[in-house]
C-alpha cells in the first residue's frame, strides 16, 4: 500500500514496466495499437480507483490484468460485429485462444515472463523501413513519445505520428509475428536490432551540444543496449555495442568547449573523461571477447578503450589502433573504415604512409571528414596550399556547425606562423 | 496467412533454350520445399507483357487495349501462393526462391475478406487446419 495520490504512483508503475507490460499485452493481443490503447485505458481506470481502494500489492500486474481484459472485451465486440456477415474469417483462432486466458486470478508480474525481446525485435523487423525501426523502438521500447521522437530527427510530427501508425498496421497486415527469430535467422535479425540501438546513440552523439532533444537519445541507446545484453547476455556483440557506447559517451563533457565548440580528441581534457563509464565499457569488452568471436562493434569498441587507456594524446598506441581497424576493414570493408585506418596510420608511422592510404579512398569525395583529414596531414607536411584548399572543401561539406566552426578555425590557424 | 510471391524482371527461357533445363530444374526445387513444408497453394507462371491486352470500362463504353496498362521498369512474370506462418517464413522462402538472385520478388499478404467468394480450393487454403 502505497501513501498519497495515486497520480504518482501510477505514473511511477507505468514508466518503470511500460515496456513490459506493453510486450504481454502485444503477445497476448497480437496488435500493437490495441495494446497500446488497452494499456493507456487501464492506466486512466487506476487514476480512478486507486484513490478509492488500496493501491493493489502488485500494481504492475493490476495494470496488465485490466488492460487485458479490455483489449479482449474489444476483440470479442469486433468478433460480433464481424459474426453477422456469414463468413467469419481472420481473427478467429485469436479470439478462441482470448476466451479459454481471461479467466485466470491474482497474477505476479515476475509470472509474466518478459517478452521484452520479442518487443524489440519487432520493432527492429527488416520489413519496416530503418526509420521506421527507429521511430517504433523508440516509442514502443524506449517509451519517448512521438512528440519527442520528431524533435529529436527534425521531422513534423505528424509525419513521426503517420510513420508510426504505418509501422504498427505493416505488422499487424503483412503477418510479421510477435516472437523472437528463429536460431538461423537469429545473427542477421540482432545485427539489425544493434544497428537501430546504434543509429540512436550516434544521432544523440554527433548532436551539437545545445540541441537537448537529440542528445537524450545516447543516453537512451546505452540503456536499450544494456537491456538487450541483459536479455541476451552471451550475445558478444551486443557487449561490444554497449561497450563501445561507454566508451564514447565517456568523453562526452569533454567533446565540446562551454560555448559549444568541438574539442579534438588529442586536445581534450582527458582528467573530464568519465572513468566509471570507462572501467565498465572495458569490463564489458573484455567479457565480450573472450567469447572468441570478434564482430564490428567489438572492434570498434577495442579502439575506442585504447584511446580511453591513454593518459595523455602522446602516449595513444596507434600502431594498435591501425591494426585494429585493418582488421574492421577486413570484416567491414567501408571507406569509411578505410579512411579512419589511414588516419591511424600516418599517427603510427608517418603522415606520407596515411596520406597515401586516403588517396587510394574511392567513393568518400563528399564526405568531410575525408576532406579534413586530408588537410591535417597536408599540413603536417608543410603543403600549406593544398591543407587550405582540403580545409575549405571539408568547411563547404560539413553540416554541424560545431563542426563548420571548427574548419573554419583550423583554415585560419593555417595562416598564422607557428 | 497466404502471401503472394509476385515474380519481377526475370527472363525465363523457352524450352529449347539450352538454360531453360537448368532453370527449370532450379524452380521445380523450389516448388518441390514449398510442397515438402505445405505451403504451396499456386504457381502461375505469365506469358510475356508482349501477350498482355487490357480491358476497360468507362461509362458503359468498353476500350480493349493491347499491352499492359502501366508501363512498368520491370514486368511481372508470374507468382506463387504459399501459406506460411507468417511474414518471416513467406521472406525466408522467397529468400530460397531462385528467381530472387535474377529479378525481385515482392511479397505481399493475400487479404480475407469476409463474405467473398471465391472457388473452393482457395477458400479450403485459406481456412487454416485443425
């Protein structure tokens, strides 16, 4: 029995088993916005009751009991309306399987199972377009409202409604079942779960520092991640995402000046670097690759740790680093990875040897990063004209403007005698 | 669920062909799966676009036109009807399905409505078992 309000204590119940309890109820309904709607019913039933008897002993359970029966009051209703055309087609095994589970007793949450995972990989279904993935996990899973979603991705939010709304009627229409995949299909399904969990970080990550909305989302994608490892815990992959998440947002309060300009990592104040959040990426990796199966994000959380190993720029083992990403090229092949490569590279042996590696890069001429590393080398060279001209070629690219700033400060320094 | 497997931008070689053995061959496999899990409940091979004439009927007036109706990129060639478990065994099949590696395949649920008619066999497909 809980004291005051029942206001808070339903929101409390709601926000900590949202996911939860939206997973049994899309499990034992098998439509998400049915359960949804059933779940937000038994939510404004609580707010109504509560305050007249005692708040129940397992309010979680309370709430999934009530939303249940109301999703199956609905589909029974629909049934009978559907029953008076002769034919009585789709839903009827559903609404059978309803019938024989509605009457059951007093229900224990920890008796519920956690259909959490079928939830994600639903929401993560190769089916749905990868915005769609994005937008549903964050709702469905994550619990951010739809409101918030659009904000954070700059889109209106009606669209971010309508793109939800799609989402949920493909799977209900296109018969993409509630479940988690099959053993063989089962690398290839997580793989896109982990890229989803991943595009959210980086597009909270690479937020200029100002923009709130957005750089929740790293914060959310580390706790997505560490649910899925907790539900998948010998899943080596999904540590290294996890890992490789700590590990960048470690050096978040040092990424960026206080008037929100970009730090270097070699300029960065390293004593600001989050060392909790450093000791258990590290711990994870390490978890992670004893299971003797490297994957990308494994990798490029190895990287990462011997960056977050260095106390200082100087001491950074690039050597290290460009035989990790050799080895990310090999199972990843990207320019991208090429280029990131190359830059260790010329850290581990000389400018020239990167410079060369870059200029063999196909296919990355509008990226600015390409450009601007470039003109780094360049400039170490002493090829000032050339390290000018990549500089403005990186500046014109470039969208973020904490990054534009950046170029443009770093094509002024070149003009100055150093 | 029945799902469509609708088969585009495949050339299909005649017989006679020296590929049509080998094409055939690699088809039947498939046809042979599906059969093997249940799943099959049609397999309609077209006749090229070029044998296409379309039918229309406007204010009573009817126009017979020859070819198909919208010039599409890549043409429908044919299509199978499976019934699956759900969207992942429809994928997974249509995956298998050799004409995926030379054309595309796209795979769509075949809608129930209630009160349709249809003939039997299909009704009979529809309704699952048990």
């Amino acid at each position: 029995m809980t004291d005051g309000s029942p206001a808070p204590t339903v929101e409390r119940v709601y926000r900590t088993h949202r996911a939860r309890l939206l997973a049994a109820l899309v499990r034992a309904v098998g439509d998400f916005e049915l359960a949804e709607d059933a779940l937000q019913e038994a939510c404004a039933v609580a707010l109504r009751r509560w305050p007249r008897t005692e708040v129940p002993d397992d309010p979680a359970a309370w709430l999934l009991t009530v939303a249940r029966n109301h999703a199956y009051d609905r589909l029974r209703r629909a049934r009978m309306a559907r029953a008076k055309h002769e034919e009585v087609w789709a839903d009827e095994q559903r609404a059978d399987a309803v019938t024989t589970m509605t009457d059951y007793g007093e229900e224990r949450l920890v008796s519920l199972g956690d259909d959490r995972l079928s939830l994600i990989f639903t929401c993560c279904h190769p089916a749905l377009s990868q915005e769609a993935r994005v937008a549903l996990t964050l709702q469905a899973v994550v619990g951010l409202t739809a409101g918030q979603i659009a904000r954070a991705f700059l889109v209106g939010e009606p669209t971010l409604a309508q793109r939800l709304v799609r989402a949920k009627r493909k799977i209900r229409e296109a018969g993409i079942t509630f479940e988690v995949p099959a053993d063989h299909l089962l690398p290839e399904r997580l793989s896109g779960v982990l890229a989803v969990v991943y595009l959210v970080f980086t597009h909270g990550y690479t937020a200029a520092s100002e923009a709130a909305e957005r750089r929740v989302l790293s914060e959310e994608a580390i706790r997505l991640g560490r649910l899925i490892a907790a539900l998948m815990p010998d899943e080596p992959e999904t540590l290294g995402l996890v890992a490789l998440m700590l590990l960048h947002d470690s050096r978040g309060a040092a990424r960026y000046t206080k008037g929100g300009d970009v730090v270097l990592l070699e300029d960065q104040d390293r004593s600001r670097w989050d060392g909790t959040e450093i000791a258990e990426g590290i711990g994870l990796l390490d978890r992670a690759l004893r299971h003797g199966a490297p994957g990308p994000y494994q990798l490029q959380a190895a990287i990462a740790a011997v960056h977050a190993q260095a106390t200082e720029a100087e001491q950074t083992d690039w050597t290290r680093i460009a035989a990790l990403y050799g080895e990310l090229l090999e199972l990843t092949p990207s320019p991208v990875v090429a280029l990131n490569r190359a830059v260790a590279v010329a850290m581990a042996e000389a400018p020239q040897a990167g410079l060369d590696l870059i200029d063999r890069i196909d296919d990355l001429d509008r990226y600015h990063l390409l450009h601007a590393a470039r003109a780094d080398l360049l400039r170490r060279l002493g090829r000032t004209d050339e390290a000018a001209a990549a500089y403005r070629r990186a500046h014109e690219l470039a969208a973020n403007p904490a990054d534009r700033r950046f170029l443009a400060g770093r094509l002024r320094d070149l003009d100055k005698p150093r | 669920m029945r799902y469509m497997l609708l088969i585009y931008g495949c050339d299909r070689p005649e017989p006679g062909d020296p590929r049509f053995e080998d094409a055939l061959a690699r088809v039947n496999a498939f046809a042979d799966e599906c059969m093997r899990r249940g799943v099959l409940v049609a397999a309609e091979p077209l006749k090229p676009v070029t044998t296409a004439t379309t039918v229309r009927v406007r204010d009573g007036k009817t126009m017979i036109t020859d070819g198909p109706f919208a010039e599409t990129h890549e043409q429908l060639g044919g299509a199978y009807v499976l019934d699956c478990r759900g969207l992942d065994e429809a994928l997974e099949l249509a995956e298998r399905c050799p004409l995926a590696e030379e054309g595309s395949i796209e795979v769509r649920p075949i809608v129930e409505i209630p009160g349709l008619h249809l003939p039997d066999d299909a009704r009979r497909a529809a309704v699952p078992e048990g």
